[in-house]
C-alpha cells in the first residue's frame, strides 16, 4: 500500500481506519523513498516499526459478524520524520492469523498527516 506524493513531503503521524479487527495489521513498517531520477527504483527506508499492534479493539459482542458497527482510527507518531516523495506502509502479519481462511488485510482508510500532508 503506497502512495506518491508531487514533492518532497514529511510526514509525522499515520493513521489507519478500520471496521474490521481481525483483518487490522499486527506487525507493520511505515518507509519512506525519494524519487531521485537517477534509480530505477525507489530505496526505501522504515521510519516506524510496529510489532504487536494491539489492533483496534474488538466489536460490540451482540454483533455476530467480523464488522464493527462502526470504523476504528489509531493513530501513530513517526519519531523520526523526514522528506519523502513515496511513503508505503509494508504489513508483515494480521491479527487473523489462526484462522487460515481470513488471513488478509483490511483497511478502510489510510491518512499520512504531518505540516504539509493530508492524503488519504
């Protein structure tokens, strides 16, 4: 999942929105690339690292389904923010991870947030 901005932007907070907390990434990097004109392709850099993410929380027990009633944000502080012109959010493992079936990833909003960003 990435997304290119038209120039050189920084980014300080990513927030993640979901509805579903079996799909919500456990373990996830935010990286961060500069599009130099001589690379063929973009190196990227983690600039967040989160292991066992506590998720989003779990649904109201009177709804039956995978699907909250309604979508969960968490936001994250990047410590160490810089200018990129990509950023890509790298998910290594979900919280469904027993139930073969489901192991995928689900998000319904992604927002990169920082002095000058606001991309969704």
């Amino acid at each position: 999942l990435a997304y290119t901005f038209a120039e050189m932007t920084t980014v300080t907070h990513v927030s993640l929105t979901s509805d579903v907390p079996a799909d919500y990434p456990l373990k996830w990097q935010l990286q961060g690339a500069v599009i130099d004109g001589e690379s063929t392709a973009p190196v990227f850099e983690t600039i967040l690292r989160v292991a066992n993410d506590k998720g989003i929380g779990k649904c109201s027990r009177r709804l039956r389904q995978f699907r909250c009633d309604r979508p969960q944000t968490r936001t994250y502080e990047v410590h160490y923010p810089n200018d990129y012109h990509i950023y890509r959010i790298l998910i290594e493992e979900v919280s469904n991870l027993e139930q073969s079936e489901r192991n995928c990833a689900q998000l319904a909003e992604v927002r990169f947030l920082g002095p000058c960003a606001a991309s969704s």
